[in-house]
C-alpha cells in the first residue's frame, strides 16, 4: 500500500496546503486516538509544538479531533520533540504528538506521532492510521457526555529540563565552560540555555527570540556557520547548535570547526567503551554514515551497523540488537539508557560530560578520524514519478559503483517529505565521487527534460 500522508519522520508539507491542513490534522487526531483507544480507562494525548506560526492553527485542530473521539488533550506548547516524547511516557499518556516540520523553514510543518512507551511509530501502525483517516467517523464519534477535555500543563518545560539535567553525572559541573547555544528560535529556546547555565557554565545563548517565522531561519544546526561565527566572537569553549525542533545538534570547537553527527558518535562510542557502558560493542546509524566512522569504529573494536534513513529506523535496530547508542550524520544520537529518540540537549550534555572528564579541547577529543570525501546532491523530479525504477537510472548506478572499484559507495535515495531523489557517493578520490554523482544526477534530470 503506497503513503498517502506519512513520509520517512511522521507527516509534513507546506503549511495550510495539501496534507497540512487544520482538517488534515483533525483527521490524524481522529484516527490515532482510535487506534489507541484500547481499555476502558480515561484516554489522554500529550501535544506539544515548536514555535511555527502554523502551529496556532493545528493544536486546536488536532486536539478537536481527538476530543471528538473521547481523548482528553494536554497541550504542553512549545517544547523539544525528546521532550513530548518523554513527557508522555511521564504522564502515562496514551500517545503524544509534535507539531513540527524539524529543520525545514517556518513555512512547513508536521506531525510526529510516539506511542504510550515514547517511541515513534511502526510502519504498520502509521499504515493502520492512514487507513482510518480516509474511512470515515460516522460510527465512531462519541456520545457528547462522552467528549474528551482539553487542559495545558503548567511547568512542562520545567519537568523536562530536570530530567535533562538528571542525565549529566552528578558528580560533574560546568564551571568554568563558556558555551554558545544556538536553539534555531525554535523549540529549546527556554530549555537549553537554563540547562546550561544551571549546571554552571557561562552561556551565550543566541536563536532564542521566535517570532513565529524565524525558526531555522539562517540558524540552527542547518546552519552552523553562525554558531562557529559566535564561538570565535566570544572566545568560548565550545558551541552547540540546535534543530527547530531540538531533536538533532551539530557542534563547534573552540576553533570554530563544525563537528558532525559522526564525530559525536564516535567520541561518545570511544567514552562509552572506556567506561563499560556500551551495550553490545556496536554502534547503530545509517547507511548515510561516512565510511571514516567505521573504520575508526573498527579500530577500536566496535561494529557499526547501518539502517536505512531515519532516526526510528536507528532505534528499531538499537532496540531489536539491544544497543545503547546510535545516531546520524545529521546530529541525531539517540542514548537509550536516557531517552527514546533523538534529543540535542542530552547528547550535548553527553559531549560536555567527555570534555569535563578528559580536561581536553573539544578540537582534541571531538576529531577521532579523518572522513573519505563525500559528495551529496539533491535532484528533483516530476511528481507521479519514480525516477529509481528507470533503466537508465538503475545503469547511471551501477556504472556509478563499478567506477568506484570498492574504494567507496554511491547510496541513492528518495526523499520522504518532497520530490527529490539525494545522490550521494564518498571514497577515497574527490574528482571521481563527484564525477559519479554529476553523471547519476544529470541522468535523473534528463527524465524531466
């Protein structure tokens, strides 16, 4: 059965337009509480929100929808995706859903939806809710006596900020650290910096005034320029650099040098391993990962397992293998012994942890290998279309591989929220990887010519 709303991270587009509508939500509002209706006690949603202008717009519509199905709704405003997801195990709450569009401009929005044990949802349960959102609720709607009520959570940013902060080691502070946070005017603009600044760092906290249109908005990790700018201004120790939604992060060394998702992971797997605390000697990311990763991972004994796009994908695996500790390029690095998905605030303060403990520079402790040059672009394509399944596509690939003779790897794949197919080769010759993927995207834009 082919999507029709949910992509690869819950349902997103253009706000007020095609699948993010105030009905649209209504529906998913509809469908999930009666998907999660199970047992005759009082049912209740967790919603939470970034800061998008959109999201006045669907909070109420999907709070309608679930009411209409006899849920009560606890609207918790605006708060980091890690955050609803553990409020909602908290509060025994039978789903919860934020409303964000992540690190896409305000102008988009969505809808991620996590079970009553905080983890996103299957693809068979996101299936089964698409079913029930073009079915119809004629003869499910509840008595009026049997409506849901809705009611917002006071000091839900506060509960969340001391479970963040019960994740730091007690026996640590961060005195003496001074630490840009850039929070993308987005979700943690509150959270983050008072978490920082509680355990007792000098913080220089900057993307924190949102307007409801400046949300990742030249800020944010996708766009850490401003955050390496910031840490050489204020000669800091080191930067981080948040999502809209806060579920990912990128960060600056005292240098003003990015430092990926993969450099995170790699530090913290190497913490881990010394400390005993690495569940299965292995490491879960995705097939986006550079190959520098795994082999430093090699080199210290751990396996690096690949997944397909997706930070649910990564905790699928984690969960199924019995791992700790998983993430993407991107800046997801999902601890499992803290939280059920993705979440910047805890994997910064993981990183913090490693930097108080070795007393080093994060340029020192953050660089564990040097990555194989990679190459990524985005093509896009007629809608209606499958460009993947095209002849000349599939043989663009396979010369595309066979150039590369084993010293690297083409990944193609499609985007899960816009038409666009992401070409990406690495190996150990810059020249060749990108003459691999012009020559793949040029034949991919040949089909729409």
């Amino acid at each position: 059965m082919t999507r029709k709303y949910f992509g690869t991270d819950g349902i997103r587009g253009t706000a007020n337009e095609g699948n993010m509508t105030a009905e649209v939500a209504m529906r998913v509002g509809m469908a999930a509480a009666k998907h999660f209706t199970r047992g005759d006690h009082q049912h209740r949603v967790v919603i939470g929100k970034d800061t998008r202008l959109s999201g006045y717009m669907l909070e109420p519509a999907l709070a309608s929808g679930f009411i209409s199905m006899g849920m009560d709704v606890i609207m918790v405003g605006p708060m980091p995706t890690p955050a609803v997801a553990m409020l909602t195990r908290s509060l025994r709450a039978d789903l919860g859903v934020m409303i964000t569009a992540s690190h896409n401009p305000f102008h988009d929005n969505g809808l991620k939806l996590f079970g009553p044990d905080g983890y996103k949802l299957s693809d068979d349960i996101e299936m089964e809710i698409e079913r029930r959102m073009d079915n119809g609720y004629a003869d499910h709607l509840v008595p009026s006596a049997k409506l849901g009520r809705a009611q917002r959570l006071k000091n839900a940013v506060g509960r969340y900020m001391e479970f963040a902060k019960n994740t730091f080691p007690k026996n640590q502070r961060l005195d003496g650290l001074k630490i840009v946070v850039d929070c993308a005017n987005g979700a943690s603009y509150r959270s983050a910096p008072s978490v920082l600044w509680e355990l007792g760092a000098e913080v220089v906290a900057i993307g924190v005034s949102p307007n409801g249109t400046n949300i990742n908005d030249n800020c944010g990790s996708t766009y850490p320029e401003l955050i390496c700018e910031n840490v050489v201004l204020h000669n800091a120790d080191i930067g981080i650099a948040l999502d809209g939604d806060a579920d990912r992060l990128i960060v600056c060394d005292e240098k003003g040098k990015i430092i990926d998702g993969d450099q995170l992971m790699a530090t913290v797997a190497k913490y881990m391993k010394s400390e005993d605390m690495l569940s299965g000697n292995a490491v879960v990311t995705t097939i986006m990962s550079n190959i520098g990763l795994e082999k430093y991972l090699e080199s210290i004994g751990l396996d690096l397992i690949r997944t397909q796009v997706g930070d649910r994908y990564v905790v699928e695996a984690m969960r199924e293998k019995g791992l700790n500790l998983g993430g993407e390029q991107s800046g997801h690095i999902v601890l499992s012994d803290f939280a059920t998905t993705g979440d910047g605030l805890i994997a910064a303060l993981q990183i913090l942890s490693v930097l108080v403990t070795s007393g080093k520079p994060v340029s020192e402790i953050c660089n564990l290998f040097t990555p194989y040059p990679q190459l990524l672009k985005n093509v896009r394509y007629e809608q209606g279309t499958d460009p993947m399944q095209k002849d000349c596509v599939k043989a663009a690939i396979l010369e595309g591989e066979n150039r590369l003779n084993g010293n690297g790897r083409v990944v193609i794949r499609k985007s899960g929220t816009e038409p666009l197919i992401r070409v990406m080769a690495e190996g150990q010759d810059d020249k060749l990887i990108t003459a691999v993927v012009d020559d793949i995207v040029a034949t991919v834009e040949e089909l729409s010519a």
